[in-house]
C-alpha cells in the first residue's frame, strides 16, 4: 500500500450558523490522483482553502504523513509541500511572471536581497517545461498581458517550482480551450508519471473520470462517496449517482442505503 | 455529451517542435533603449514634466535661473521631502495611505532636540530619534492593520492626536539647539561640501538604497504583491499584515530622518516641525507616477516629483509672478502629471 501523504479528519468548518462542511474525512497517497466532484456549494473550495492553510477549519486533524499538524496556515502548508492552484489562479497581475512564480519564495541571497538574474532563469526554465512557451512573452512580461490558458501556465508553472508532493488543482479548466485543457491534462500525467500526487477538483465530471484513480463527491458539506476507479463502471454511473444525490429517490443510485443515510440532513 | 467532443488528452501537443531555449525568449523590443524606456516610463514621464517646467521658469527668468544661490537653497531643504517621499511610495504601492508622517517628524525631532538640549551627543539623539519614529510607525501600522482600521483615516487621526500630544506638552514653545553648530553630527550631517549642501548627498543614497529595496529585495517584491492582490499574497503564504506594518515603520524611520534634518537646518525645533510637509510630500509621490490603486509605484519617480514640487514655489516666485500663484502652479503641475501619467501607464486587472 502507498503511503498516506495528507489525511484530512473529520474537518468541519461553519459560517454563523451556515455549516460549509460537516465533518468531512478526505485522504490523498503518494502518487495518487484524486478526483473531487460536487455541486456548486458542495464545500469543495472550502475544504481546498482548509487544505492549503488559507481558510482555518471549526473542527478536525490534518495529518503530513501521519502526523498531526499544529499552527495550520498558507506558508506552514507550502513548506509541507502542497502547492495549489486556485480557481482564480492567485496571480498578482501588474507584476512580472516571475514575481509571480516566486511569490511568497522569492529566491534570495545576503540580506533578502533577490537573486534576480537567478529567478528569470528558473522561470523561463519551468515555463519551457510546462510547455506553455511563447515568443510574445519573456519571464519579465507583466501577467495582465497574457491570455487565460497562460495565466494558468504562470499557476501551474508555480506550482511545480519546489517539487511538491502533492498539487491541488481547483477547477483548472474552466474558462480554458480545448488545446489549453489538454495541457492541464498533460501535465497531470507527467506529475503522476513523476510518483507525485494530485487532487483534482472539477465539475466536468468526464474531465475528473478521465484521470482520477479515485473519485471523492462531496455534497452539501459531506463526503456522499469515495470510490475507487475500479468500482465506478463509467462517467455516466458518475453523472447518474450525483443526480440521485441532488435529487433522492429520482434515479437509481450507485451506491447503497449507508451512504444515503449519511445524505440526509 | 459524448466522448467525441472531448479533447484528445492522451496525446498532447507531443509533435509540436519545442523552440531552443535560446530563441524562445527573445524580448520583442530587444534593443535595451526600447526595454529601458518601457520599463521607466512613469519616471521617464516625470522627468519630462520637470524638464519642461524649468525650460519654462528659465526663460521666464534667465538671470535667477542660473544662479547657483536658487539651487543651493532647493537643495537644502529637498532632502528632507525625499526622506518621507520615498517610504511613502512603499506605502501607496501597498495599498495603503499614511498621513501622519508629519506628526511623527515633529515627535522624533522632538526627542532628538531634548537629547541634544539635555548635553547629549547629537548622534545619540539621532538614534533616539530613529527608535522614535519605528515605534510610531510600528503603533499607527498596527492600529491600521491590526484593528483593521482604513488607513486614510485612522492615520489622519493619528496625525492630530500626536501633534496634539506635542503641543498640549510644550505649550507652543520652540528650542532653540545652538550647541548643535559645533558638533560633528552637524559636519556630517547639515554643512556643505564644495559649496554643495552635504544633506543632499545623504539623501541621494536613501533614494538608491530604496529605489534598490523597491527592485531587488524581498521587502520591495512582497510589498507590490500585497498592494497588487492580498488575497494571492495570503494563499501564496505571505504574512500579509507584516508586510503592511513593515511599510509604516518604514515611514516612521523617513520621517524621523527627515524632522532631524530640518532641525539641523535650522538650530531651532519649532512644535510644528513637519506640518508644513504633509500635502507637497503627497503631491510628490502622485506626481511621480505611482498611481492610487497600489500594487506598482516608482521611487526614483517619486524622488523626482519631489524636485518638480519643490521647485514650483522656488521657480514660480524667481520667475518674477506674485505668490500668489504658487498654488495655481502647484494644482496645474499635480493635474497635468496625472493626465500624462494616465495616458502613460495601462492598468492591468
């Protein structure tokens, strides 16, 4: 069995009195792709956000490799070696590629002071690799400047920069071309390729099927399933089992009465 | 929704030859004149701004204009703008605003002039007056970040309440600092070198180990990450509040900078040290080409908007008008630079 890279336990995290997620059990091993699926407000980007230290959990344990971690945040989680791409890329768009892929890890010598000529090389380095290369652009060109599919090329481009274990990939291909999808995709079979795990987020549900060892649906703050790839027979036994969840009763489910059970609210 | 509409994503762009590292990342304006001007623009355009109004002023006045007696008296006084004018680009380029920079160089002067009154060595009060200024900074930045206040307005609050503190305490009196004269903090730091005041060599040194800060330093790269999208910064790990205060202890050293200064100039600490500062010292930041929306800013701009504004009230009465139309000149200057500087630079979202 591969071992257990992040364990997420029992996580809960409420709003007032709106809960996000209620206790919610989510692990990824190394070399693993992981798929999460939900419905707009399922908590998928919450629990994403608690997962890169961005967002503070109400309740529960995140584990690094078996052991529970204390003082959770976004430079606690990086150093741990999850990267995430976010939905909205989280790129500072009136700076330079590179400002941008070293950000919060700016390479630097005596004093702080930036190893400039050292940071363009590695940018140009990782953008080369990401393939997502241009003539137009150079690691010194202003982010605003780029299209969508690039932009995301500077994310993942950052993402990859200190071989991180596992990469958090929060919709990814939303808003992008097919050609610009493929990529995303390629680059997820290097990174597997690579013996290093990703969590992919998507609600292109034939998106997440195509490469996802195994598939995680959240629903309404809960964990409605987890299933290996080997127990789902296709996309659409996806499609059909979160359209009972919406709707209960509606269709024939995946799954049986447990997992209802743990539905209701 | 059928498989066929997919995107082939077993077999990505594999055929595509990859270009040689080499070619890939040619600049497209390759001659660095053209790179240099793209990349100065906002300081360029300042520049240009200055340029044209001495041009002006000169052949309004030919005579005054080239007397050295007009630019040795620009020269001592401008450093002590350039002091507050360059933390201030860091702290708009953050996204923030601090107005009580005057108050604080009236505190740290404050200090300094007791420690020298008291016999001390003026370069103890120095370091005094430094200490003085970081703990403002450090106070107004936290109360602003920490208690998530707006900084336009808590720092006018703070403005007020210290210069309040100031007056309520001394009642109005100045004090007078002749031993200050006779001492080597004075050569150092306030007489004059070849006939040029020493004040501006010191401040020309600030400007470059800033404008160095701003470009190459981890402080100047998270500061524009913060003033560009906190959020980003905070995913990306960036204490972001300490960035923040960081920049108003920044202020907080110029400040104290500066208000010993102008005391050096002067031999005399008057309880409104720094007020006069407070709105020619924005105007030069704005002037230079750092825009209100943070995230980008230029220091050497900003050091040059303060040479523009300084020069307006010298130029404008040399030039043989009434004061009476230094502040026509002023708002006519702050106005074109902002049209310029909007035409100038693009903003990116």
């Amino acid at each position: 069995m591969a071992e257990r890279l992040i364990e997420l336990r029992d996580i809960s995290k409420s709003y007032g009195h709106v809960y996000a997620l209620g206790g919610v059990n989510l692990s990824v091993d190394r070399g693993e792709v992981v798929g999460l699926i939900g419905d707009n407000g399922a908590g998928k980007s919450t629990l994403i956000k608690i997962l890169s230290g961005v967002v503070k959990p109400t309740s529960g344990e995140i584990l690094i490799r078996g052991k529970p971690v204390t003082g959770w945040n976004a430079a606690r989680s990086r150093e741990a070696g999850i990267e995430t791409v976010f939905q909205d890329r989280a790129l500072a768009v009136q700076q330079t590629i590179v400002r941008n892929i070293f950000m919060g890890r700016e390479l630097t010598g005596f004093l702080g002071w930036l190893k400039v000529n050292k940071e363009i090389e590695e940018a140009s380095r990782l953008m080369r690799e990401i393939g997502f290369t241009s003539k137009v652009f150079t690691p010194q060109s202003i982010v605003g400047q780029l299209s969508g599919g690039e932009r995301q090329g500077v994310a993942i481009a950052r993402a990859i920069y200190k071989q991180a274990e596992l990469i958090v990939l929060d919709e990814p291909t939303t808003a992008l071309s097919l050609t610009e999808t493929a990529k995303v995709f390629h680059f997820v079979r290097q990174v597997r390729a690579s013996g290093r795990s990703i969590l992919f987020i998507g609600h292109n549900i034939h998106h997440v099927f195509d490469i996802a060892d195994r598939f995680v649906v959240l629903d309404r703050g809960k964990v409605a399933l987890s299933a290996d790839r080997s127990e789902v027979k296709s996309a659409e036994h996806l499609i059909n089992f979160m359209e009972d969840v919406a709707h209960p009763g509606g269709l024939a489910g995946l799954h049986d009465a447990g997992d209802a059970e743990q539905r209701e609210r | 929704m059928s498989k066929t509409m997919e995107p082939d994503l077993h077999e990505p762009s594999a055929g595509i030859p990859r270009p040689s590292p080499q070619k890939a990342w040619k600049h497209p304006s390759d001659h660095w004149v053209r790179g240099f001007i793209l990349d100065n623009r906002a300081s360029l355009g300042t520049l240009g701004v200055f340029i044209v109004m001495m041009a002006a002023f000169m052949i309004a006045n030919p005579t005054v204009f080239t007397t050295w007696y007009l630019y040795r008296s620009v020269l001592t006084t401008l450093p002590v703008a350039l002091f507050v004018v360059v933390p201030l680009v860091f702290v708009v380029t953050c996204g923030e605003i601090d107005l009580s920079f005057p108050a604080t160089m009236g505190f740290a002067s404050w200090v300094f002039s007791l420690v020298v009154q008291a016999g001390y060595d003026p370069f103890l009060g120095i370091v005094a007056a430094l200490i003085t200024g970081m703990l403002l900074g450090f106070l107004v930045g936290s109360l602003v970040v920490y208690g998530g206040l707006s900084s336009l307005i808590a720092t006018l609050g703070m403005n007020f309440l210290l210069r309040g503190l100031i007056q309520i305490i001394n009642e109005g009196k100045s004090m007078a600092l002749t031993s200050l004269a006779d001492s080597w903090a004075y050569t150092i730091f306030s007489s004059q070198l070849l006939g040029i005041p020493v004040q501006i060599f010191w401040a020309i040194a600030f400007v470059v180990l800033s404008a160095m800060l701003y470009n190459r330093h981890r402080f100047g790269a998270q500061v524009k990450v913060v003033g560009d999208n906190p959020d980003s910064a905070q995913q990306m790990g960036i204490d972001v509040k300490r960035v923040r205060v960081k920049v108003f202890v920044f202020v907080g050293i110029g400040a104290a900078i500066a208000g010993t200064f102008s005391v050096m100039i002067n031999f005399t600490w008057w309880p409104t040290a720094g007020d006069g500062y407070l709105l020619p010292v924005l105007a030069s930041v704005f002037v230079g080409g750092t825009p209100t929306w943070g995230g980008i800013g230029t220091v050497v701009g900003g050091a040059i908007g303060a040479v523009t504004v300084s020069f307006i009230q010298t130029g404008v009465v040399a030039a043989g008008l009434s004061g009476f139309y230094v502040q026509f000149f002023n708002g006519l200057i702050i106005i074109l630079s902002l049209l310029g500087h909007k035409w100038n630079q693009a903003r990116y979202r």
